[in-house]
C-alpha cells in the first residue's frame, strides 16, 4: 500500500532544480494573447494550445532537434508535462499531434509573443537596449563535396 503510494507522487521522479526552472519560466510567460483552444464542430477538443507551446518551450530548453525526443522526454518526466499543462492522467500528446500543431501555428503569432516578452523584460529593466549583442558561432550547411555549388579545395587553389 506504501509503496503505491510512493509511485504517485510523480514530484519524486524529476529533479527539483528542473521542476523550479520550468515553474519559473513558464510563470513568466504571458500567453494570455493566444486563444487555448481552437473552436471546431467537429471532433473532440483537442489540447491546449498553450500546453503545445509550453512544451516546444521545453524542447528547445533540453536541446531536443526532434519531436520524438520531447514526446519521449514528456513521457519519462510526468511533472513536467503536468507543468507544460497536459492532464498526466490521460493520454499525453503525440508525435501527430506536435507535428500538426506545428503546421498549423501562425509563426506571426510566436513572433508577437516573444515582442510581447522583450517588451515586459524592458518594462522590468531587466534589459535596456543599451547592449549589442552578435553571435559569431558558424552554421554548417548540408551540402555534399559533389555538389557544385559547394566550394572545394581544388576550386579555392586556383
């Protein structure tokens, strides 16, 4: 009985520090502008479209390139998936339904938010404009040593 107990409590299965940093970061994030849900007559409700961006919120912040890792990491770490605002005790998300969200989501809107989040770090004075700030780190592309819009060495050695 203890022990079932035990497994319940799914704050024991995910560091502390990573519960407080996504508490804190999703606590600060102002998604009030974006509608939750999508209003359709046909089909179930669907999931909130916070909880989705929450959760792209999380792939990006644990390095995941892939939708597969983050379905993988939600369904490892049920707290943070709880913090992202799905209901633990149903299904969570699938790889589908990340795919489709991602499709299907005005980039506009994304590009709002993070406007609307720059502007409230000023309204704080976190950040004053005062500093520029380049990233400098390279971008390989995927290109191939036959393809000729690639330049080789043979072609730099004149």
């Amino acid at each position: 009985m203890i022990r079932q107990e035990l497994l319940n409590i799914i704050d024991l299965f995910t560091a502390q520090p990573i519960i407080n940093f996504y508490e804190n970061l999703f606590d600060n994030i102002d998604l009030s502008d974006i509608p939750e849900f999508i209003q359709s007559k046909l089909g179930p409700k669907g999931y909130s479209r916070h909880a989705l961006i929450r959760a792209f919120i999380v792939m990006q912040c644990e390095h995941y390139r892939e939708i597969t890792s983050l379905v993988d990491f939600l369904h490892s770490n049920l707290k943070i998936a709880q913090l992202c605002g799905f209901d633990i005790m149903t299904q969570l998300p699938s790889y589908s339904v990340f795919e489709r969200f991602i499709k299907d989501f005005d980039n506009n809107i994304l590009k709002n938010l993070m406007k609307n989040q720059v502007q409230k770090l000023i309204g704080m004075d976190v950040i004053t404009g005062e500093v520029l700030s380049v990233d400098s780190t390279p971008i390989k592309a995927n290109t191939k040593f036959n393809n000729e819009k690639c330049f080789s060495i043979s072609i730099l050695n004149f």
